[in-house]
C-alpha cells in the first residue's frame, strides 16, 4: 500500500506539467477567428493589411472582434474598397482601431477612454451592457494564447485625423 501511495504521488507529479500545458490555449487570436466563418471578412481584412503576422505574435492583444454581420452594415462597396491594396493603410488604421495591448477579460472592463493599437482612444460605455465607440460587445473572453477576443456587432471607425 505504501508502494502504490508513493507510485500514485510520484505519477501525479510527473503528469502536472502535462495537464498545465494542456489547460493553457493553443490557438492565437488570428487562429481562433480563422477558424470561425463568422469572422471571415475580419480574417480576410487581417491579411488584405497584412497583420495576420503581427496579431499571431507574442501580444497580448485583445480584439474587439466584428463579425460577418458587422461589416455587413457598413454602406455597399466599403469592405472591397477597403481590401484594395491601394487602402492598405486605411485598413490596417481601422483594423488596429480594434485591438487593445494587453490580455482584458470581460470582468476587468471599466469606463472609459482606452488607448487602441492605432494610437487613437475609444471609449468603453458600460450601462445596459458593455459598448465600444457604440458598437455592442455580444460575447466576450474568447481566450487564445496570445490575447482574448471579445466580440462586437459593428465595425468601430478612428476619428478622422
């Protein structure tokens, strides 16, 4: 019985480093909207600006993350002019308009301007559920290795410079 106690003992720890690194997310923020056709025209906008690369990196990065729908609002042609390689950096502009440095969970959202990756701030509203620059978050924490998703139901445009 001592044997089988000291075995049990010895095993678990020999598996802990397993488990914590399978508990840990394996897919980046790019990866998880790649694999979710909602977030098709984003994932194609990513790439149309050439951040899949950046937003795949380290981060962390949270991505206020329009769907399919949310681009589907904008005025007719927007989203294929956008796509041209001649509005390149516009696209970057509006897309990195979406994306916070740093890991925020849901729960650590407060009030307030933030400052985005663009360098411009948006503001976070949190009466009657959590807004950014208007746009309704509608699912939040979608956690990936490098950063967490929080997804919004329309496309959050930077003030005209």
């Amino acid at each position: 019985m001592k044997f089988l106690s000291a075995s049990l003992l010895a095993l678990s720890f020999a598996l802990a480093p397993i488990a914590a690194r399978a508990a840990e997310p394996a897919k980046t923020v790019v990866e998880i909207a790649a694999a979710n056709k909602d977030f098709s025209t984003l994932v194609a906008a990513v790439k149309a600006a050439g951040l899949a690369e950046t937003l795949s990196g380290t981060g962390p990065f949270t991505v206020f993350a329009p769907t399919n729908e949310a681009f589907a609002k904008l005025p007719a042609g927007t989203v294929e002019s956008l796509l041209k390689p001649e509005n390149k950096a516009k696209l970057a502009a509006i897309l990195t308009y979406h994306v916070v440095a740093g890991k925020v969970m849901a729960a650590d959202v407060k009030a307030g301007k933030v400052k985005t990756v663009n360098g411009a701030e948006a503001t976070i509203a949190t009466n009657g559920g959590v807004t950014i620059d208007k746009a309704k978050v509608v699912k939040t924490d979608i956690v990936g290795s490098n950063g967490v998703i929080h997804v919004i139901d329309s496309v959050i445009l930077p003030a005209a410079k």
